[in-house]
C-alpha cells in the first residue's frame, strides 16, 4: 500500500495546483479533480488551502466535496467498482446482484476491501439502461450483468 504524504507536501501540491488553475472560470471543480487524480482522494488538508486561495470557506469547500460522489475523503482502492442501483438495473434484478456482488467482495457500498483490492460504489444510472444491469469496472463499462459475469469481476478484482 502506499504511504500518505506529508501534509506539508499535500499542502504544497494544492497550493501549485491552486495557482496553474485559480484563473479558470469555475476553478473549484478542475482543482479538486486534479487532487484526486494525484492523491487518490481530496485530502482534508487541501481544502483550507483551496478556500483561501479562492476567497471561500472551509465550509464552502467541504460542501462540494460532499456534494459530489465522485470526490473521495480517502484513497479508493486498486480497482473501482460502480454498480448502478437505479430503476432500470433494478427491473432487471439489481437487487439480488447487488446483495450477491457484496457477499462476494466482503464488503458494502462505498466500502474499500481491508487488503485494498477493490471499492465498491453504488451509483444513481450510468446511462446504460438498454444494457441493464450496468456497472462501471475501473471505468470500463459492463452491461447485462449476472451472476457469472459478478463472479468473474469478483476473481478478477481479488487477485
């Protein structure tokens, strides 16, 4: 696994991501993607950094990290599982997948496995209803889901 930076240095990469991004129109969205992509997650030591930076609260700052499910508090794991959990993929049997997929990961939604090998989200439509059930595998779409295809995610992701 690896190890966390020092917050000095998390405090110093967001302040340079701050300052090659602060003059965009809307520079709070592009500067939390680029932590994430860089840290894993938003570490909370960037955000009073990013809310002086950008004249907001700390408040300000922690409510769109929240607000957006694909912002992380802590670093996901190797693999990103998004099982959809709208109405279409439930139509067609979500329900008994979703249960089946967390009994095979041994964990639940929004949960990193200990060893690190995988986190499973839950996600509100992927866009791909034609082919429910859907989910995301490391950003990779998978459609027409079912026990066996689980299964083969399932090993795939543990190993």
């Amino acid at each position: 696994m690896t190890m966390q930076p020092a917050s000095t240095d998390i405090a110093a990469r967001t302040a340079a991501v701050v300052a090659e991004r602060r003059n965009l129109e809307g520079p709070l969205l592009p500067i939390l993607h680029e932590l994430q992509a860089e840290f894993g997650h938003v570490p909370q030591e960037a955000l009073p950094v990013i809310a002086e930076a950008l004249n907001l609260s700390k408040a300000e700052v922690h409510g769109v990290v929240t607000f957006y499910h694909d912002f992380r508090k802590e670093p996901a794991g190797r693999h990103v599982i998004k099982l959809c959990r709208a109405e279409a993929c439930q139509s067609m049997g979500g329900d008994a997948l979703a249960a089946r997929l967390q009994a095979l990961l041994g964990i639940g939604f929004h949960e990193t496995a200990k060893d690190g090998s995988v986190t499973l989200d839950a996600v509100y439509c992927l866009g791909l209803c034609a082919c429910a059930p859907a989910a995301l595998v490391d950003g990779d779409p998978v459609g027409r889901l079912d026990e066996e295809t689980l299964e083969a995610i399932a090993a795939e992701v543990r190993s």
